[in-house]
C-alpha cells in the first residue's frame, strides 16, 4: 500500500517516456512542466530537480510554480556541454494548506485559536527536522505561538513571512512523490543550433579544369568567409574506385581521364582513412583547417559509408560484405537500379563488432586531423543502433562533435536519427514551395515536440537536388529560396558555386540532377559571375549574424497576409527582445502585394503609437501602425523584406526608437 | 552492441508508455498501430502478440499490415473478462525482400540467374527452421530453384504462392526485435459502456412525506424499468448522524423531525456495513435487489467514505480522524466553509492499511449482498493510490465490478481516476450549453487517446446541481438535455422524479441546489404529474436500445450546421452499420432552422440516390439528398430529431430501404 499521495504527470518536455534525451546548447534553459496534484484540498509544493550526468554531481533545485489547471513550471539552466538529467519531487505541505485556512478564516472573522495550535504543531514538526540556529528560531516561534497572549501578535506571527520562508526550507518529504523516471539533456555547444554551410568539391578549385588541390581550395577561403559561412564541407576528399567507376552525367562506362565519383571511396591508394593523392597530403589538408580555422570558418567531412570495388577493405575483410553465389560481392542495389560502383557493408555479419570498431576508428581519425563536424551521407542505410552507439561513443570523448544527418524521403526515419544522436538534419525545405507548404512543414518542426529532438538544416540545392522551382524560377527563385532558408532555419546551407551561378539546367526534364553535375566531373567556374550574387549572400549572412532572433529556431510564428504569393513570419529572440519580421515573394515572376496582419500584443508591439520596421537587406525604413499594414515585392530586384522592428519608447526627454 | 535493427515505436493504444490499462468491453477489437522501419531498403514483417493477462496464457498472433508512412496495424478481439496483454515483434524478411526485387528485376528483363541461387540459399534457410511436411517441402523448392533446367519454370516457382506463405511459417527472428513494453487491456462487461442510470432517493418512496421503505421503493421499480432505465441509484442507505445534523435546505441547525442528508454516514445503529432502520432490514434490502433483477435493472449504491460524528469509526478507531489539539476530531472544512457534520478519514493515519482494508470490506460486504455497480462519491479526496488498489483487489475477484466516479472542477483529476480504474466517469456536460461547448468537449472525450481510459456519464442533473439553463428554460431544456445526454453518450443518467417534473427552482438565486432539496428532506411527488415526461423518456431509451451506434462513444462526429443554435452530429456502429443522426435546438425558446451539412463519404451514404432519414422520435420520415438538408426544430414540441439513415439499397426487384 503506497501511502504516497501526489501524483507527478504529463512531464515535459521527454522524448518517448524518456528514452532519448532532448536537445539544448549552452546557456539555453530547460523549461519543465508538469501536472502535478493531490486528493483533497491539501496545497502542495514542488521542486525540479536536476544535474549534470556525470558522476557524483549533486542534484539541485528549482521551486516549480503553479499555472493554471494543475500544470506547474520550472526552469534550470545548461552551463556545460555534455548531459544532464532533470526529474520532479512534489509532497503534500501541511503548513502551506494551514497558512492559505489560516488566512482564509481570519478574513472571515472565525475563530482561529485551535487553529493557532494547530499551527504551532506544524512548526514544532519543522523545528524537529532544521538544524542550528533556524531550529531555535523556529522553536521560538513555537512557543510564541501556543503562549496565552493577545492572539492578534499570535496571528501576525502565525502568517509571518520569515516563519513561511524557513518552514520551506525544511519540507516533510517523508510522503514526497518522486517523478517515476529521470530524463536527460544533450547539451551542444553554440553551433550546434545556429551554422551557415557552404559545400564546395575542392577539387574544382583549381586552375581550368585542372585537378584542383588542398591549395587551391584554401585560396578560396576568404572569399567564402567574408559572404558570413562559417562551415565550409567538403564531399569525400578520399581515393576513388576505377572499377565500375561512373562517367560524366552519371554514365555507366567512364571514359578515361573521367574522375569518377567522390562518394565511390577507396582505391589502391587507400580508404576512408586516405586523402586523394590530387588533392594533396594530410598536411596539406591539416594546413587547410587550420586556414579557415583563422578565418572562422569550420571544416566538415562527409561520411559515407560505403566502398568502391577496389577499396582496401574488400580484400581485408571479406566478411563485412554480402557474397553473391557466383562469389562476386553484392552491390548497391535499388531494382531494377544498379550501383555496381558501390559495396555496401553487410551489417548483419558475423563480426559486426569488428566492423562497428572500424568505422568508429575512421571518424576517429578524422576527429585526430582537427575535424570536429561530419555530414553523414544516406545515415539511413546503417543501422539506428550503430549510430547511436557511435556518436555516443564519440561524444563522451568530445562534446564538440556535430554530426548532420542527410535526409530521404522518410519522415519518421529522420526523426529518429535526430533522436538517437543526430545534431542537425537535412529536411524537406527543398521540396516545400507554396505558403501551405511551408507553414504546415515549420510549424511541425518549432512547435511540435519535435523541436525538441530535430534540428532542421535547410538547404534550398544540394549536388543531388536541383528543384524544379530553381530550374524554372531564374535569379529571383535563387534569391527567394536563399532568404527562405536562411531566415526560417537558424541553420541552413548552400552547395556552390553552383548557388551563387543560379545554374538551372537538369539533366534531363523532369530530373532534379544537374546538367554535367559536379559529382562526376571537375567545374571550371568564373569567379567575376558569382561576385553579385556573393553580394547578396553577404547581407543575408551578416542579417543573421546581427539578429540573434535568426538564431533560434521555436520562436517562428506565422503571420497571416491576404495574397497566396507572400508568406510571413516572424522570430523573436526572448532574451535580447530582438524581433524580426520576415515577407517573402513566393513567385518568382511577379510583384505581388497585400496586407500583413500581426498580433501586436503576442509581438509585444504597442497597439497605440507607431512602430519602425526596418527592411535590413535595402536599409529601408518604413513607419507601420496598429496590425494591418501594406507590402509590395518585386521579385526582379529583392523578393523578400526582413524588418528588424524599431519600437518606439518613452525615453526622459521624448520617444526615441530602440536601435 | 545491438544488432537488431528494427525500430518499433509510436505504438498505439497506451496510456502514460504503458502505465494503465487501456479500456475495453467484451466483443470489442483492440486496434493497434506503430511506426516499424528498418534502415535501408530491407522488407520487414510484424506481428501482433496478445494473451490474456492470467498465467500460463499463450501469445496469439496477429499479423500486421502496413499503412502509410511507415505505420503498421493489427487488431485482436477481447471476449473475456479480464486483463490482456499486448505487444509488438517485428523482423527483418529477407525473402520478402528478395521476392519483390526479384520481382522488379523480371519486370525489367534483368539476368535474374544469380538471384535464383540467392533465392534458393534463403528457402534452404527456410527448411531449417520448419519441421515435418513443411520442411520437406521447402527442400524440394530448394532444390527445383538450383536445378540446371529451364530458368522460366524455376522463376514461377521462385514466386509460388505457397512457398512465399511457407516461408513466412517459419520466419527467421534471430534478430527481430520486440517492442520494449507489454501493454494491458482491462476488459468489462458490455454495461461498462453502455448503461442508463436513473437515481433515486427511497426514502421518498413512502406515502405522503412518511419515511418511505425498501418496499415502497419496491413498488417503484416497474415504472423505472418500463422507462428503459437499467440501473437504479440509491443515496446512501445508512444511519444517518444525529450530531450537528443539517436541517432543510442545508440550514446548520436541524429542526426536530428533520431527517439529515443521507452522506452523514453511520449512527449508533451502525456504519456503511448497516441499514438506515426507516428503511427496512437486510432482507428487505435483497428483495429490492432480487426484484430490480428481475426487471432488468441494477441496483448501484454510493460509496461515501467519510462519517458523521456518530460513526461506530469515530469511537472504535479515533485513530482514523485527525486529532485537533482541543481534542476534539477534525470535521471537514473548505474555510471559510465547515462541515461539522462530516468527519473525513486521515488516509496520512500510521495504521492506514488497517483503514485501507477496513474500507475495501465495505465494499465486499455490499457485494456479498448482491451489488455489482458503485457510484462514488468526492472519490478525489481520498488518495488516488486507495482507489487503484482496492479497485485492481476487487476486480481481481469480481470482473463484473462497475464504479461510477463522481465529477468536480479538475480535469486531471477526473482523467486520473479513469485511467487507475474507474469504469466510467461523471462529466462536465451539465454545463456545456453552448454548441461550441458540446463540440470542443466531446470532441475530447472521443476523439483524443482520452476515449481509451475515460468513459463518459452525462447527467443532466443531480442532487447537487441544478444547473442555470434548466432553472430558466422550462419543459423544454429538460427534454434538450434529455436527449443530449442520451445520444452524446452511450451512458447517461436522470435524478428523478425531479427530472420528470421539471423541478426547476434554485434554493436562491445564483445557487445550483434545489430549493427545498431531497438531499435534506423527504418529497412526496404526485405520480400523475410525472407521467407525460417520462414517456418521453421510454422513447428516447426505447431508441438507444434498439441503436447500437447510440451504445457507442468513439464513432461520435459533429456536423456542419449554419444556425448556432442548433448542433447536428452522428453516431455509427461499424459492425450493425446502423447510422444514427441527431439534431437539437439548443435553444428552448424560439423555433430555429438551418442547413445540415453531411460528409457523405464518411458516412457512408450514396451521393447520387435519396436517402431517407427517419425521426425515430416523432416517428416521421424524411428523403434527403445530397449533402446538404434542411431542418426546422420548434422546441415547444420535441426539440430534436434523432434520425436513423435508412438508405437505399438495390435489391434483385428494384431499389428498397434498409430496416
């Protein structure tokens, strides 16, 4: 018989009864909410619980407060990277119902001496269980109380705030109801919420069409700092397979002097392990994180997993792959789609341990060259269990690490890759278009629970996705997508040059593969092309920098505006009250007006006098007032404002605009 | 390491991951659904595990099927009292697999030689693992698929029927996992779900204002039945305290000959083991009960658990009383309000076991007598932990238990009590009024997960609350809210003969007690008066009985209707097809009219033939087409309609109505 009477429920935030941890980075703060209630009419008190996860920490306390409809909230903040874990204690307070009676009756005019030793019984308990000098005062206040004086001191007494104050501080526990389950926080570091990709072949970085180099790409790293990126990721820098390699256009044959596939890993020369010898030597490359190291810029490596016939593994471990009957090693396979370039691993070996340990050891050792964020190609492919086995391993030894999650066309498979581990993922920004589409998909990623596991990384092209919105929409569709996914997602990127060209030519109609893609050949951009659009660039990375409402991702509203073509939305950030309000053209042909509505008070907008929206992309200013106000965009010049609002507030002298 | 690489999770039905039972009644289905994927492009198989909870039960299993998206269902039937259990085991197929690629390679004229070997090794697989004919059969498939004859025989063969449904005998789960949780089912009888309550105070039962007796109450029973209700609830039948008695109409002074509120359990006659003496002895007693039987109804008795000051408790166990320091025993307060007349128990008490025990006897000894059904009274003042326990202990021994917990003003509370045991649940609907009101809360009592744990009861009335919208809507809003409770859900009860007659006077203005309330004293009703209502009564019951959709609360949906006065919403029953549609002017004034909006296709009605919608209440006929109708309601008459949909159905002769 369980004599414990508060019951602890609906705790949130928790991601499937506790079994992952939810996100944060240093210095958020994990808001806790719970139902927490009694039988009866007895008042209640709670406390939050949490600490970090490492050993012998000591739990610490938050007193939860009561909201509406027996919900109570607390907080506590993540200073350090790593783990911590948080649960709820609530217990029935006696002196806490007696105090709220106490009150209640004395307003009433009843009799209140019984009452008054009941009371002094309450703080005859407490004293038993303070120590020191509070235990002294509180026996004092004791023998005040059951003394045979004027009850009007006895009652001021009774209702003290000091006396209130130190009977908390020593709660009778001895019935408290502790949370059934503790429940944990990832805590990353900074980046981990807010990053700017920039994805580059390195080996195009070269003179002409020559092989570029290691060299070469560090050259282009400044130009690629200063447009704001600060990762700049690289497909795999690893030797490529010749057997089966694919030619340009992804053909079958390679014709020679064809440079095959970076994702077709491990030659002669080497494996997951090995730099291309084109690019250069591991110095060579050690030399180029160090370069962007000082520009601010972060290097990130792809991980595919997956091997070219001829990598060194087939050889040295046979068993990691699936033999055919005829004694040939299974390929890729999509039927009726052959990957004959590609091997993949057979996770269901004998050996898995062997197999896990080695691919461990491959991040590993990029991690040992200063390499601190992974993409990971088709993480979709591997089993769930390897990964949240190896990036827990990983970041045990180094919270640093940031792990991006590409995506496929599974929603509840990307979820639980960003649940089991995952930092970021890629997601269906590329493939949401209209105002519909967008509201519904970053609704469910900031406001569902699912903000609490997923990260979205928003990338408007990739080597593999060409839309057909940028394939139709010209210069103004690059533009569009870009503040689109720069603004809606505190992390998004780009694949370029290709971005900053605004190239639309698919392979074929109907495609989303570029037309003599980068993935099989080696491109020869002309830097003056790119310069305007680089411009562009700029000022949307610097808005960024200098918004940090841009920088988180739950605070995104949508606004209502009364044309089909023009989505807004806003982000505030809590603590700096920065607060940004976003419009965009959706239509990338032509200008479209209408009117914006907003909810003043949710924004924290005076209703009553003026307000400067302050378009930060044409440093244009306008004076709006009250919730409807008018926009026009012409998408050929900018199709998109992102207004900093300017409240106005009674300074000493006058208004003046916050700045 | 974990090799196992499925992933189960979102499984549903569960409550708070797996913590209560869901609920169900025999001759239901358990439908189950969860998210199952597996990372690539591997097929998997699922099966559903369910057996009953008693030991030494064998899983049975269910096969699963996909949806969309990844989800999975299956469904068992329950058809014992009792606890099941339920859980998910999903595996990797690689013959599965394997067929439907071998199958896409056909289609796409691909040399499909080595996959013949490869289909070959996993029927040999197969083999292993089966016994007997099965064994032998898959070795002969085997061999035919690696014979050196003709490869179109052998493709046939490889995508035989039989042997995939072979194979699928004798699934390889070596690495299958199961889902991490053996969900429960708590399963009761149909009455659970479905019930028609009618209270009564015997004592009122006698001629004039004498105290009546069992066996006038006796007498009373056949017109309670030929109403179609088919329990009858008693008030408390114990002595009644003489102490600090409360007079009419609550007044704190008892005049001589005032009777007391039967909640002032025990006397020196006895406690809640005893009969209050004016109305008879125990034999008396199970004639009523024998005799309700007879006619269809049982007898519900309350649960009180709290005593007058005269209670056998009070003297033989002060320990079950909170002591005050004038030594005098603490009555129950809500300050500035006291209840000198009500002891409550102190669950907090050192020997609450004893206490505990005590109070499940209680209910033991009425169970002894006969009495299968409890209304409970204020159950959220006793500690939630007594409720699951004594509940689980009784229901261990008696499947048939059913508990009726009373309702109050926290939602949490009430959802609690439902999902540690409580059968079914009073509601908020006495005030619910409005249709936005009706439609938000009923939408979350069988729309939301809450439909697995809470079974709804409306009351109309009771003896606590007379509501402000039958204090100022005359005869008509008892028949509105009449016919809502009836057909919103599947349970529903009346305090009578208070209903019948309308009674509509609060004891002051703003109070919800009646004037002159039963609670305090005896009524002597004139059977006469009460005779028109209850015809009505006969036929709303008469209705639900014969309608199986109006037994049911999940498949409620509300409707589209352009008038917000009135509200227009369906039941259907999935099995009979039986289609009920109800409209009611809220409104019991003015005669109003609208347009019915249907979803026909939902419902299951034909877009392109009338249907007929038939007023069971009135007994009318209507040809309805398309989906939009029209009604007109005059709450003066009958202020709804309740329509069965009768539709049409082409027959060998000609089009005619379903019956």
């Amino acid at each position: 018989m369980n004599n414990k009477r508060v019951i602890i429920e609906g705790v949130k935030p928790q991601i499937d009864s506790g079994r992952f941890p939810i996100k944060r980075v240093i210095g958020e703060k994990v808001e806790v909410e719970a139902d927490i209630f009694v039988d009866g009419h007895d008042a209640l008190s709670a406390t939050l619980l949490y600490r970090q996860a490492t050993k012998g920490a000591q739990w610490r306390e938050a007193d939860m407060s009561p909201l509406v409809n027996d919900r109570w909230a607390a907080s506590f903040p993540v200073t350090e990277l790593g783990f911590y874990l948080y649960t709820i204690e609530a217990w029935v307070d006696h002196f806490k119902s007696w105090r709220r009676d106490f009150q209640k009756k004395l307003e009433a005019g009843l009799d209140i001496s019984i009452d008054l030793l009941i009371g002094a019984d309450l703080v005859e308990q407490a004293s038993k269980r303070a120590t020191g000098k509070n235990c002294e005062q509180l026996v004092e206040f004791c023998q005040f109380l059951r003394a045979p004086e004027d009850s009007r001191l006895k009652t001021q007494l009774a209702l003290d705030e000091e006396l209130a104050q130190l009977i908390f501080k020593y709660p009778d526990k001895s019935l408290a109801t502790k949370y059934e389950r503790e429940l944990s926080v990832v805590v990353e570091r900074q980046k981990a919420r807010f990053s700017t990709w920039y994805e580059l072949f390195p080996r195009s970085c070269g003179e002409g069409t020559e092989h570029g180099t290691f060299a070469d790409c560090e050259r282009q790293l400044p130009a690629i700092a200063a447009m704001g990126f600060d990762i700049v990721y690289f497909p795999p820098i690893h030797p490529i397979g010749k057997t089966k390699r694919k030619g340009r256009n992804n053909s079958i044959e390679a014709e020679p002097g064809d440079f095959g596939s970076p994702w077709a890993i491990g030659a002669k020369e080497g494996g997951h392990k090995a730099i291309h010898p084109d690019l250069g030597s591991l110095d060579d490359f050690k030399s180029l994180v160090n370069r962007a190291k000082e520009l601010g810029l972060e290097v990130a490596l792809d991980l595919a997993f997956q091997c070219s016939p001829d990598h060194p593994y087939v050889e040295e471990h046979p068993e990691w792959f699936r033999q055919r009957p005829d004694g040939t090693v299974q390929y890729a396979e999509n039927p009726p789609k052959k990957y004959e370039d590609i091997y993949p691993f057979n996770f269901e070996c004998e050996n898995s341990a062997e197999l896990w340990n080695e691919l461990k050891s491959v991040i590993e050792y990029w991690i040992d060259q200063g390499v601190s964020t992974f993409r990971v190609d088709n993480p979709h492919t591997k089993p769930f269990a390897f990964w949240e086995w190896v990036i827990a391993e990983l970041r045990g030894k180094n919270p640093n690490l940031i792990f991006l999650s590409e995506a496929f066309t599974r929603p509840k498979i990307m979820y639980r890759l960003g649940k089991l581990g995952f930092t970021q993922s890629y997601t269906y920004f590329a493939w949401r278009n209209t105002k519909w589409e967008l509201t519904q998909y970053f609704t469910e990623l900031t406001q569902t629970e699912v903000r609490e596991f997923f990260r979205p990384n928003a990338w408007p092209n990739t080597p593999d996705i060409l839309t057909e919105y940028l394939q139709t929409g010209g210069k103004p569709a690059f533009m569009i997508r870009l503040v689109l996914a720069a603004t809606l997602t505190a992390s998004y990127g780009i694949y370029g040059p290709a971005y900053e060209l605004c190239l639309a030519e698919p392979r074929e109609p109907g495609s989303e593969e570029y037309r003599d893609s980068e993935k099989y050949e080696i491109k020869d951009y002309d830097p003056e092309s790119v310069l305007q659009f680089r411009e562009l660039i700029s000022v949307i990375n610097r808005i960024r920098r200098d918004n940090p409402a841009l920088q988180i991702d739950h605070t995104l509203r949508f606004h209502e505006i009364d044309n089909e073509q023009l989505i807004c939305y806003s982000k505030a950030d809590p603590v700096s009250k920065d607060l940004v309000i976003v419009v965009v053209n959706l239509d990338p042909h032509h200008t479209h007006a209408g009117w914006v509505e907003l909810p003043l008070d949710q924004l924290g907008i005076p209703k009553d006098r003026p307000y400067q929206v302050h378009d930060l992309i044409a440093d244009a200013r306008y004076l709006w007032l009250g919730h409807r106000n008018y926009v026009e965009i012409n998408p050929h010049i900018v199709p998109a404002h992102i207004f900093k609002v300017r409240r106005k507030v009674r300074t000493e002298h006058d208004f003046e605009y916050f700045l």
